[in-house]
C-alpha cells in the first residue's frame, strides 16, 4: 500500500477537524486484506464520529466512514483474491479502525463481504441503511406477517433505513404507511411505493394511551422515543415492530399492555455486531430477491470532498434517501 488520499478527523480539545490528507501505509492497523475503495456513504453515525463528546469514535486520528465498497488489491486469506470485488460495514470500521472515507482500507477477513453480482456503486448505494433495512424486513418476514395481514408502518420514512424499507416493503406486495414530516419527500415516497404518506406519529398534541386503535400489522420503526411508543400502542394483535434508530429519542415510554394484552413483538435491530455468517447470508440476498428495486431514486451521489457539508446536512435532519460517496477520484 502506497501513499494515498484519506479524510482524516483529528481532535483538538473540543473540537474535530475534518480534513483531506496524504498518509502512508503505516497510518492503516494491520490486516489481511486490503482494499481499493471506490465507494463510501454518510451515515448518521459518520456525523456522529466527527461530533465532540458524541460517544461514537473510540479514539484520533480516524477515517470516519462505516460503508466502504471497492476492489481486493492483496489478500493474506484463502476466502479473498486480488481482484474481488467486496463490500464491508459494521463492526469497529469507521469509529475504532479507519473507515471508508480514504482511497484504501485495511481488513481482516472476517469483517468482509465478497460481491458476486451487485457492483461496488450498488452495494455502496445500500450500506448500513440498506443493510439494516433488510434485516428489519426479514424480521417481519420471519414473524409470520403477508400483505393480507394489513397495513405496514414505516416511521422516519425519509432516512435512509426508512425510504429502503418503503422500497423493500412495497415490492414485497405489503401496503405501506409511510410515516414523516418533510412534505418534500411525498412524491419520492410514492414513487418508492409508499400507499399512503402521514405526518409524524403521534400526531401534534395526541397523548400516547397505553392500547390505542390497532391499526398496523407490523412496524419498521426508525425514531424510538414516543414514536416507537405509538407504534407499540396501535399495533394489531400479534404484530411485530422492528425498531432500529432512535433519531426521535433513545426513551422508551411505554408499557406492559401492548405485550401482555395483544401479544405484540418489539424485535432489535442491530447492524453493527451481526455475525459475519450471517451478514454474507443477507448480502446474498440483497444481490438477488432481497435487492432494492429503486436504488437510483433513492440515493444520492458526492465526491469524498463534499463529506463535511453532507454530515452538516444530515445532523441537520435535512438528508433524504442514501447519499453514496464517491471516493476513488473524489478528493
């Protein structure tokens, strides 16, 4: 591994810097893999990593970046060649072990996917997002739930969990409520197939009763807080919610009732510590029946040099969709 381009954050008392930098092989931990990236994404966690007392990066100097997708250019492992095309997320990449935002990355097996029919911009284009979008898709697969159950929840509708959920759900024949407060993204939400779009749940002065009116079959919640409250409260008999994100709040006021009078399910889910068995297996999936239909409208591209502005953007709840960043070439 030569010389090569990273953006690089670096701690200065309270503050994080942000910035390009030409480092050298040394600068990467070992590993038994390494990677040409092409392709990185921005993340809610990636603003995090770069925000002061956030609790996400372990220590500085990092590359942020929890997606990265590009090409094997030396393998110490029997299971990677030269030349495979690979995709990794998860784990400690981005937030303990320099992530996707450089021009390479340094891996052990064991934290990598080998793509055999997405390429690099598609698996790219799903990360994290599209990932946990999957996993929380399963999970209500894996309930028992069709679309003759009933309607589908999905709250935080515009993130990026939320808007491949819409795409994953509504391909899968499940009438979808798409639940969110931007009134720009209405058109993009029906064009992912979203039947019908709602404000935010609860709704503006409505108090969260302990059963409400059971309206879901099943949930993929992505705010928690009241929200997921809400969603606990008006689910129908034995319906499940997949809660992943807690953009709303990390609280929880809830309480027994949905559980032991409805027999409703809250699944966790997590992206993070998934086994890599079975993050291979879901990958597999994603590259063939599981694949997003709507990858294009859903994602929106930038070079690795507009990456300060884009987690400006996100911490600002103004990001809609994925954003993919180009990192070959884009510094």
């Amino acid at each position: 591994m030569s010389e090569t381009h990273a953006l690089v954050a670096r701690q200065d008392g309270d503050e994080i810097t942000l910035t390009s930098e030409v480092v050298d092989s040394e600068f990467f931990p070992d590993g038994a893999i390494e990677i040409a990236v092409e392709y990185s994404g921005v993340n809610y966690k990636d603003a995090l990593a770069v925000t002061p007392r956030a609790g996400v990066a372990r220590s500085y100097p990092l590359v942020p970046g929890i997606d990265l997708a590009g090409t094997v250019t030396s393998s110490r492992s029997d299971q990677f060649a030269v030349g495979d095309r690979v995709v990794a997320h998860g784990y400690d990449i981005g937030t303990g072990r320099h992530g996707g935002f450089a021009e390479a990355a340094r891996l052990d097996p064991d934290q990598v996917v080998k793509l055999d029919h997405l390429t690099t911009a598609e698996a790219a284009a799903i990360g994290t997002a599209g990932f946990t979008a999957a996993m929380s898709v399963e999970a209500l697969l894996s309930h028992g739930l069709r679309p003759s159950d009933g309607p589908i929840l999905v709250t935080g509708a515009t993130g990026g969990v939320g808007t491949v959920s819409v795409d994953l759900l509504a391909a899968a024949g499940f009438e979808v409520i798409a639940s969110t407060g931007k009134a720009s993204s209405h058109d993009l939400l029906r064009q992912l197939g979203a039947a019908e779009i709602i404000g935010r749940l609860p709704e503006e002065g409505e108090k969260v009763r302990a059963l409400g009116k059971a309206r879901w079959a099943g949930v993929v919640d992505c705010v928690g807080g009241q929200t997921l409250a809400y969603a606990l409260s008006t689910l129908q008999y034995g319906g499940v919610v997949a809660a992943s994100g807690l953009a709303g709040s990390a609280d929880l006021p809830t309480t027994v009732h949905p559980f032991i009078l409805r027999g409703v399910t809250l699944a966790g889910i997590d992206s993070v510590q998934v086994p890599i068995d079975r993050r291979r297996s879901l990958w597999q999936k994603l590259e063939s029946d599981l694949k997003p239909a709507s990858l294009d409208l859903l994602t929106t591209d930038i070079p690795v040099s507009d990456v300060s502005d884009a987690v400006r953007s996100i911490l600002g709840g103004q990001v809609i969709g994925r954003t993919r960043v180009r990192v070959r070439g884009g510094f």
